[in-house]
C-alpha cells in the first residue's frame, strides 16, 4: 500500500464537496455540521476557484489530499491561516471502511509537515467535536498536546458545540 499525502489541485475539491453532500445525517451531526449552513454545490466551487487563484501567503485556506495506492481517502484543510505564525487543521477520512485503522493518524503526520513546511508555520491547532473520538485520538497519536475542552461555534458550516483543542509546535 502507497500513503500520498499532498496538496489538493483545483481539479480535486470536489472531492471535499461530494464528501459533505453524501454524508449521512448522524456524520454531519458527528462533525458538528448543519447542513442548512452548508454552500451549494456550485458556490461551493467556485469559493475553491476564489482560493486558488491568490498566491499562498493570501489563501483562506491550504487544502492537502490524502491518497491510498493512487486513490483518494480523505483530506485535510487549514484555515484561519496567519501565515508564518500559526492555522488551525481540519481532517477526514472519506472512505468509512478505512475508518480506525491509522491510516488518518499518518495521513495526519504528512499534513501537518507539509502545513508547517508551506505555510511556515510556528503552531498548528486543530478542534474537532469533543465527542467525535476518531480525529481526536488521531489528534493526540499524532503528536498533538491537548488543551482544553469548551463550546464555541467553530466554522460557519458548524452549530453551537463542544470541541477539543488541540496544538502542536514547531
């Protein structure tokens, strides 16, 4: 088996809708998404189009793919980017049956070298909903130190929630 983990070409966010608009009720609720916040598809797109057309140090937002034996598996993405000081990290695992094998936990490690790496990073942060154990364990194998635990709506997509923060340094 062949890990890639690189960053996302245009041509492949529409992995990362697909990803929201076919998951189940219960998985959004898991991330703490309210799919009434959610863009439409072609918003959505062309929100990606906006991204990818500024330089690096000017995106919103880097967005790494993560790849088994050529196929995607999942994905990672950084917003609130201050570049060269610190983001915050979100992650997925696409394919369910791959779920809780450790396949995020390194797929995690690669992102987060490549965040500090191309966005120079000093600190990366990462809150997941409190309650979903996978990315947090994910979180916390992968060298992340934990925090705290409080309610915050983390995202415009998210409701009002518990998270856990988690950091890592560099």
């Amino acid at each position: 088996m062949t890990l890639d983990v690189r960053e996302m070409e245009l041509a492949e966010t529409a992995l990362v809708i697909d990803y929201f608009y076919s998951s189940s009720i219960e998985q959004l609720d898991l991330m703490g998404i309210d799919p009434t916040r959610m863009p439409t598809r072609p918003v959505w797109a062309g929100l990606f189009k906006t991204l990818y057309e500024l330089p690096l140090p000017e995106r919103a937002a880097l967005l790494v793919v993560w790849r088994l034996d050529g196929r995607p598996i999942g994905f990672s993405s950084c917003d609130r980017i201050v570049f060269g000081s610190r983001a915050h990290m979100h992650l997925h695992v696409t394919e369910p049956e791959l779920r809780g094998r450790g396949l995020g936990t390194e797929c995690v490690r690669r992102s987060i070298d490549l965040y500090f790496e191309r966005l120079r990073l000093k600190q990366l942060f990462c809150e997941p909903h409190a309650y979903n154990i996978a990315p947090n364990r994910a979180l916390q194998k992968a060298g992340f130190r934990y925090l705290k635990t409080y309610k915050t709506v983390p995202g415009p997509m998210n409701y009002h929630q518990a998270v856990t923060r988690w950091m890592i340094e560099r």
